[in-house]
C-alpha cells in the first residue's frame, strides 16, 4: 500500500508541473529560438529543430527526475 501512495504522489506531481509548463509555454517565446536551435526557412516551407532546447529540457527533467528519486529515497 506504501508504494501505491508513491505511485499517486508522483503522478500528482507530474501532473502539476505539467499543468504549470502548459500555463506558462505562451509566455516563453524564446524557447524553440535558442542559439544552436536549427531553423531553415524557404519560400513556402519551414523547418525547425529545436537542438539546444532539447538539451536543455532534456537536463531539465533528467534533474527533477534524480530530485523526486532522490527524495523518495531510491
């Protein structure tokens, strides 16, 4: 049963900052237009491929990650 509370507290979590990076992506315009983020633009076509902020979402959770595990501790 101990592990079932865990289960729905990190969920909750989750879904908190879910909620949160949704609520507050309009606000960021910056992200996607990050140095290092590859954007080519022709006539009638746009690629974007948002390299550096990748990387830096990617570091972002890998650290709320290692953080809610560190804090369960596992």
């Amino acid at each position: 049963m101990k592990s079932f509370s865990y289960l729905f507290f990190i969920l909750a979590f989750f879904f908190f900052f879910l909620g949160l990076i949704f609520s507050l992506a309009g606000r960021m315009r910056w992200l996607g237009h990050l140095p290092g983020d590859i954007i080519i633009k022709k006539e009638n076509f746009t690629f974007i491929f948002p390299l550096t902020t990748c990387l830096l979402l990617s570091l972002g959770l890998s650290l709320l990650i290692w953080l809610v595990l560190k804090l369960l501790g596992r």
